[in-house]
C-alpha cells in the first residue's frame, strides 16, 4: 500500500502584506492565537482543513490560492 507525503506551502504573509493586516488582527479575526498564525506563516504547523477555509474565506480567495500541496513524487 503507498504512503502518502507530501509538503504544504502557503502564502499568508503575502495576502497579510497585500491586504495590510497584522498577524494579531488576523488571528483574532479567526479566532486563533497570534502564534498560530506565526507557526502557519513559517510553515511549521498546517492549519486545519477548517481554519485553511476560513483564512481563504477571510481574504475572499479560493484555498489553493493560499496554500499549495507538493506531494513527495
């Protein structure tokens, strides 16, 4: 059976930046603390399948807009 990898990338301090918003004001926007949105930002914790919609949602952008998938081929 194959195993399934795979890296998440994502681009939320640019949609940060684009849109002028501070990572505590997005975090309490999301209801999230402001490490959360750090550790997605520095790609060291991958949100929730939730959280990922909610962020996309915020911005008013579709998911993969925001967070790409690289499967380890």
């Amino acid at each position: 059976m194959k195993e399934y990898g795979g890296t998440m990338e994502n681009k939320l301090k640019v949609f940060r930046a684009m849109n002028d918003i501070t990572q505590e004001d997005l975090a309490k926007a999301l209801g999230v603390t402001r490490q959360t949105i750090i550790a997605i930002e520095k790609n060291k914790y991958d949100p929730s399948l939730k959280l990922a919609f909610n962020i996309a949602k915020y911005f008013k952008v579709q998911i993969e807009d925001i967070f790409i998938y690289n499967p380890d081929l």
